[in-house]
C-alpha cells in the first residue's frame, strides 16, 4: 500500500514507522547493509567490519529530571553501535537551531554532550549547524551518526536467535518516558523519577567477554514490546514475556498506571534486551549486574520453538495475550 500522508505516529517506533521505513525508505534505499533494519549498519571497508548509525532527537523539553537533548543523542548513538558489537570510535553531530533560541541553553547542551561522549570514551569529530526562522524548528533538533569498529568474529544479529535463548533485560523500564512526560506536563509526579539515559558501551564490553549472546537492541521508541516484535520478525520464533519479571521501579509503574500507560511501550534510552543461549544467562545476568547501569538485569522471557513472529505476555494471573507493536503515538517528542 502506497503512503498517504506522513502522521505524528510515524514517528512512534512502533508499526507505523515501520510501514514508513518498509513503504518508503527501503523501497528507495534498499541494499544488504539496510535491509537488516537493526540499530546499526554493518558496513565492510577492505579487511575491517564497520558498524554505521545515525538518529535524530526532537525531544520537548529540552532539559528533564536526568539529562537532556544532547545527553540523550550521543547515548542513543553510543548504544545503537555497542549493541551491535561494535566499539564506538567517532560521532558526529548536526543541529538545527530556530532564532532567539537561548545561548546559555545551547551552551549547557554541547557541556552535556561533551560529558556524555567522555564517559563513553568517545569524541565528537565533526558536525553542522543551521539556523531557521522563529517558529520553524521547536528550538532544537539535533541529529547524531556514530561510527565504530566491529572486532574480528564478532556477529550480533537478530536473525540469529534461537528456540530456547534467554531474553534479559538490564535494567527498570519506563523511566525516560515518564521523567519526559513529567517535566513536559508538568504533572508533579512525585518519587524521583528520572531518566535513564546512559552510554552503555562500556556494560556491553563486559558483558560480551561471555560467549553465548547471540543478539542485543537498544530499548528506545517503541519499548520493549516492540522490540521483541521486531526481533521475534527476524528470527520467526515467539516470544515469550513474563509479566511479574519485568522490571519497573515502583514510581514509574504508579506513573504509568495513572496516565494510563503500559511500561512495556515507553522509551527508554539506557536499558538494552539481550539475547543468548540458556547455558550463558548465568555468566550474561552477573556481567551486567556488574556495572552500574545493569544492577537490575533481570531474565524477563524466553524464546519459544513456535516458527510464528510474535509476542506472547504471560500475565500476572496466569492467562496469556499477544503483544503488539506500538501503535501510533504513545509520547511525542520523547526521543
């Protein structure tokens, strides 16, 4: 089906950004390295197997409770090549600015960037910079690609997991979404909600000295349901979620129930889902825990033998219903 009309609910990271990506994008793009549609592109040049990525961040506000704009692009770059095996080596970074945005705002974003890529251990290399009229950009975008580098036998892909493997998640869901929501609204929600935008390179490393992970994706648009989803299209197998394991701090889930919003669909910018075989749980569950930002890794679900692409959630009653991709626009401007 040809596209209409782009919706807000393109840009969700649920089915209809699907649809775009599928209907427009790859009919005009297609080649082997985009076909995959993962977090990053592999991209081999001579010898060395190159892993490429670049995301664009509309978030509003600019500024909430545990980062900001420009903590968030160099992290979800930073992840989108760590989960792919890849040790991030250069970023880039473009702005759109709109006239009379704030200098001392523009100036505490860069600061925040830079400290985000330093604790990555990773530098912002090049960038541009363009200014619209008043009222044409919403104050700031900012786009980021990443470049890094993929060490020799090192292949992580969604297409390879198999019946049986562990799905782990390696930390509290929901909390970037609601701390966004919060500050935008207003809400005064109280029990110190944060984001959790973090660079996860460094858990990642630690956590691929274990053989036996076969796949991991970053938890952004779309939350973990549609992750699964996505990952279960790859590989044709169910998967399988339970309920009373997945992790969500108890003021997150209080928010969530109050607005009327399924943890399991709010973006995240620090929490990946890992994929591996059942024997290498124990040694993945105790890497991540290891580092700050997987304390709370937890073994949320399994992979079935069933050859059909879908989500099964094992609820807290016993039953079971079938998750969804993320349908149109949960949160705008979250990410």
């Amino acid at each position: 089906m040809a596209l209409a009309k782009v919706v807000l609910g393109h840009g969700s990271g649920g089915r209809l950004s699907r649809d775009l990506v599928e209907q427009v994008f790859l009919k005009s793009f297609s080649n082997p390295s985009l076909k995959p549609l993962e977090d990053s592109a592999e991209v081999k040049v001579g010898g060395v197997t190159l892993a490429f990525t670049t995301d664009s961040y509309v978030v509003t506000p600019v500024e909430f409770p545990g980062a900001d704009i420009g903590r968030v692009a160099v992290c979800g770059t930073v992840n989108d090549l760590a989960v792919k095996g890849a040790r991030p080596a250069a970023l880039s970074a473009g702005f759109i600015l709109e006239e009379g945005f704030p200098g001392d705002l523009l100036l505490r974003i860069t600061r925040s960037m830079r400290r985000a890529a330093d604790e990555a251990g990773v530098s912002i290399v090049t960038g541009d910079t363009k200014v619209v009229e008043r009222g044409k950009a919403d104050g700031i975008f900012i786009n980021t690609a990443g470049v890094g580098l993929i060490p020799k036998g090192r292949c992580l892909t969604s297409s390879a997991v198999k019946p049986g493997d562990v799905i782990i998640v390696s930390g509290n869901l929901a909390d970037h979404g609601v701390a966004v929501m919060n500050a935008r609204d207003r809400l005064g929600l109280q029990g110190g909600i944060k984001s959790d935008a973090a660079p996860l390179n460094g858990m990642i490393e630690g956590l691929l000295r274990a053989p036996g992970v076969r796949a991991m994706r970053d938890i952004t648009r779309g939350g973990l349901a549609t992750v699964l989803n996505e990952v279960s299209g790859a590989c044709g197998l169910t998967a399988e979620l339970e309920e009373n394991s997945v992790p969500v701090s108890p003021a997150s889930r209080n928010a969530c129930a109050l607005l009327g919003l399924d943890p399991l669909y709010v973006a995240n910018e620090g929490k990946i889902a890992v994929f591996c075989a059942p024997s290498a749980a124990p040694r993945a569950l105790q890497a991540l825990r290891a580092h700050r930002y997987g304390r709370n890794a937890v073994v949320v679900g399994r992979m079935l033998k069933e050859k059909k692409p879908q989500v099964r959630l094992v609820t807290a009653i016993g039953g079971a219903r079938v998750l969804l991709m993320l349908e149109g626009e949960q949160l705008p401007r979250i990410c």
